[in-house]
C-alpha cells in the first residue's frame, strides 16, 4: 500500500469515530432515565450558560403534547397592544403589564426569576417563574385525586389548600446584592400592596391563588436544596367549584390563556395545588395538557424549571361577564385577520377547537352537521349522580317535566315529514368527555334547561342553533353569552316556574328547523 493509500485509509477511519462520536453525543439524553414530570436531582445537568429560567428554554417534545393546528388560531401577541375592554383584551392577551419581581441575573450567573403580566382589563395577572421550588409538607390539603367513593362526606375546607410561608420560594442570584438588601434571608417576593395591585381579591372570600403568590419566599442558594427537578413548563392551578362544568369551563380556559400569553412552545405539564378528588371533568383536563399530578401527591422538593401560574376561573371574561357588560360577538378569524374588530373575537371558536382537537376530533368548521341520517338535535338533559363529596347526588330540577317534552320531541321528530330529525338524548352525566363533545360538535341544534351541561357549547361549530328552556328561578344569562361570543344563534323560552307545554317547546323547535331548510 502507497502513501496516498494510506493517507486516505486513515482519513476515512477519522471521519468514521468522528461520525459515530456524533451520533452518540446525540442520542445520549434520550437514554437518561427520567420519569415523565419529575427528574431526581442526581441525574440533572445544570447549563448555567443558559439565561437561568429563560422561559424560552427549549422543552423537550418526546414528553410533551404539541399545540393542534387550529382553523380559528390569531396570534396571541398582538401589535399594537390591545385596547382596555376591547374584546381582544378580554378574551385574548390583555395581559399587557409586565412586571418583572425577580428579574433574571445578567450574563447568565444562575438564580431564579418571577415575573407576572397584569390585565387593566380583567384585573388579573399571570405570573411565572424559574428555579421555584415547592414544598408540599407546607400546603395545607387533602391529598387529592383519590376516587369520590373514597372521600364522600369530606369537607371542603379540607381540600382547598392552605399555605404555610415559603410553600414556594424562588432561588435569587448568586451575587444580587440589590435583591439581598430588598427581600433579605428569606423574605416575600410579592407582599402588602404589591400583591394586592397585581393579584387583587376580587369577589372570591379567599382568594387561594394570591395566598400561594404571597407564600413566595426569596432564598439564597446555599438554601435551595430540590429533592426532584421538573424540566418542563408547568401549569400550577387551584380549583374551587371543580365539579362544576361551567365553573370548570372558566378554569380550563384561563389555563389555556395562560399557556399562549406565556409563549409555551408545547402543552405544559399540569400540577393542581389543590386537594380536591377525581371527576369526570378530569378527562378534557388530561386531553388539553401533556400531564396531570396533584402537589400533594409528590413526596419532598419539587423544583420546577418554569412554572406558570394560571389566574382562577373567577377572574376570566366567562365569569365576569355575568356581573358586567362584555360587548362582543363572535366572528371568523379569518375576517379579523383582514379586518380586525375591537368589539369581535374568534378566541372562544379558538378554544372550543382546542378541546376538540384534544381528544382527536375533527375542528373544521365545515364539519357536516347534517348526517347522512338527517339532522341532529341535542336535548341535553339533567340527570341525578353524585358530583362530589358533599353532594347528595340529586340535581335540582329546572325543567319539572323534562322527559314529557324530551319524549313529545321525539315523536314530534319521528313523524316530520320534510326532512329526517334525529333526536339525541344527552345524558351528559353518565357519558365519557370525549363522547359529550362529539355529541355537541355533531348537532345542528342544542336544547336543554338552562343549567351546566350548556356550557359545552364552546366546542359547538358556527352555523349551530341554541334553545334554551328557562325556568322562573334561573334566568341568568350564562349560554346567552357564551352564543353571543361565539356567533351563535340563539333562542330561549323563558317560563313562568318550572313547567314547560311540549307544544310550546315544539313550536318553537319546528321554526328553527324551517330556518335550516328542514
């Protein structure tokens, strides 16, 4: 073999071990055995080249979900910045003040960070931070996620959740000398008038969230000691009314603003810092997110990497808008794109798809709504079961002869000649999420007596027809609204007490069926 022989028989051998050094640097974190929401700290790499906590930190997309392509998606950041009370402001990012507590260390020199973006609008923050650390023997709360049978008869003030100091507390930099002589050893990262500006009380008589915030203490980090690492993002949120459907509607949707006003690039982790048991509601609550954990469940330190902090259900357009005036109406985001409107929203169409495409359902919007069966119409009904622990498991009648007109509407269905009607019965409470979605996405019309299930008319498609039936006692204007802000056509029969004619309801029902040509 010649010289040149052996100069090209070594360069190739070179390039073969750089080539397989590659490969295995490459694959190497793949090979780590982690858990999927918490890492032991034996097993974590610190990168303090990175800006500490940067919330622009990559996640890793083998653990998480990634965000659907949605038809009615807008960005969520929005130049110029929204108007106060305009309805991007409400229901998209009016979360425009940003107020950094914690700011992260210049040139990368470790140490946590906090900050909250405030909402003039809704008067609600969202507040996230880097290299927190959560205590769980410091929150006061039923261990949560047990199974109802389990914990019947359980109080709630046993699982709404209690905070010692430092229940939380956020590492500050190595050589801030500013924020030493500003919080001290320990001190309150957000308290007195600082909390109550940017996490104000509102109408709640405990407001849980603003007490976890007030628990924040500022550590040094020789006191910063984690049992076990989360990588990820991660959504921390405290539930109050959480077998509610529409209370739980709010709260899944300031968790999701939460998760786009923060710029997550992928579905966070879900950690509920509260105490409460399993529900049915559960179900969409493990679709929209990558995973689900109770705080009370870990055993030792949590330190999260990011974590966001969601606002209470409370505190969104969904329930304010029962004591105030919101004036929007839905619209296509498409015509916004080229004609945007302060007084029009597509976000509410925007979440509707989110849960829909969550469970692997169809989000288009020219969805066929007519089967080829016919036509369907939903008659959502209210059904007996035990929703929590101090429930009785009877639900309170808002429409007294529901099964008389539930069944005169279907015989007045199976004898229309013009065209073939389908009526389904909506027994929501004995049904799994996925199905009641479906259920809701295929109708071309949606009845019920006013009361939670109605509120899955987030996830209805824009040419659907609402028929609410209401009863003296509950004349409130929840699914109004909530058609309104999705574009909806909307109709109610409002009844002196609680007693419905089925030739009312079915007068009423055949009209709306001569308007989609049936």
């Amino acid at each position: 073999m010649n010289a040149r022989q052996t100069s090209l028989l070594g360069a190739i051998v070179v390039l073969f071990l750089l080539n397989c050094l590659s490969i295995c640097l490459y694959f190497y974190p793949l090979t780590e055995n982690r858990s999927p929401l918490t890492e032991p700290t034996s097993h974590l790499t610190e990168r303090r080249s990175n800006l500490a906590g940067d919330r622009h930190h990559p996640a890793r997309p083998r653990r998480l979900k990634r965000w659907p392509s949605l038809p009615s998606y807008l960005p969520w950041t929005q130049q110029p910045r929204p108007p106060v009370n305009s309805c991007e402001a409400y229901f998209g990012n009016g979360f425009t003040r940003r107020v950094d507590l914690l700011p992260s260390s210049p040139g990368g020199g470790g140490g946590g960070w906090f900050r909250c973006f405030y909402s003039e609008t809704l008067r609600s923050s969202v507040c996230e931070g880097g290299r927190l650390r959560m205590v769980p023997e410091r929150i006061r709360a039923s261990r949560g996620g047990e199974r109802l049978e389990e914990v019947v008869g359980r109080e709630e003030d046993e699982e709404l959740p209690e905070f010692e100091d430092g229940a939380f507390e956020v590492e500050a930099g190595a050589v801030d000398l500013g924020l030493r002589y500003r919080y001290g050893r320990g001190g309150k990262l957000l308290k007195g008038d600082l909390l109550d500006m940017y996490v104000p009380k509102g109408d709640v008589d405990r407001h849980r969230m603003g007490e976890l915030l007030g628990s924040i203490r500022v550590v040094e980090a020789g006191d910063f000691h984690c049992d076990q690492w989360v990588e990820e993002p991660t959504l921390l949120v405290i539930r109050y009314e959480y077998a509610n459907m529409f209370h739980t509607v709010t709260d899944w949707y300031s968790a999701y603003v939460s998760s786009r006003v923060t710029g997550l690039p992928y579905r966070p982790h879900l950690v509920f810092v509260d105490g409460h048991c399993k529900t049915q509601l559960e179900e969409t609550w493990d679709a929209l997110f990558s995973s689900l954990r109770h705080a009370k469940n870990f055993s030792g330190s949590v330190c999260f990497r990011h974590a966001i902090f969601s606002p209470l259900g409370y505190e969104t357009p969904l329930f304010k808008g029962l004591s105030e005036e919101i004036d929007c109406h839905g619209a296509p985001a498409h015509d916004l794109q080229r004609n945007a409107d302060d007084q029009k929203t597509a976000r509410l169409h925007e979440f509707g798809e989110m849960i829909k495409s969550s469970f692997g359902l169809s989000t288009s919007e020219h969805h066929n709504m007519i089967s080829a069966s016919g036509y369907n119409v939903l008659f959502v009904r209210r059904e007996d079961y035990l929703a929590h622990p101090r429930h009785r498991g009877k639900v309170e009648s808002r429409l007294s002869n529901e099964q008389e007109v539930f069944e005169s509407v279907r015989i007045w269905a199976s004898n229309h000649l013009d065209c073939k009607i389908n009526v389904i019965n909506g027994l929501f409470a004995h049904m799994p999420m996925k199905e009641q979605v479906e259920a809701i996405r295929d109708a071309s019309v949606i009845i019920g007596a006013h009361g939670a299930g109605l509120t899955h008319t987030v996830s209805a498609l824009p040419k659907t027809v609402i028929l609410e039936i209401i009863s003296e006692k509950f004349r409130r204007p929840h699914f109004e609204l909530i058609a309104q802000w999705k574009g909806l056509e909307y109709h109610a029969i409002n009844l002196r007490g609680s007693y419905a004619a089925p030739s009312v309801v079915i007068k009423k029902l055949g009209n709306i069926m001569r308007s989609l040509n049936c």
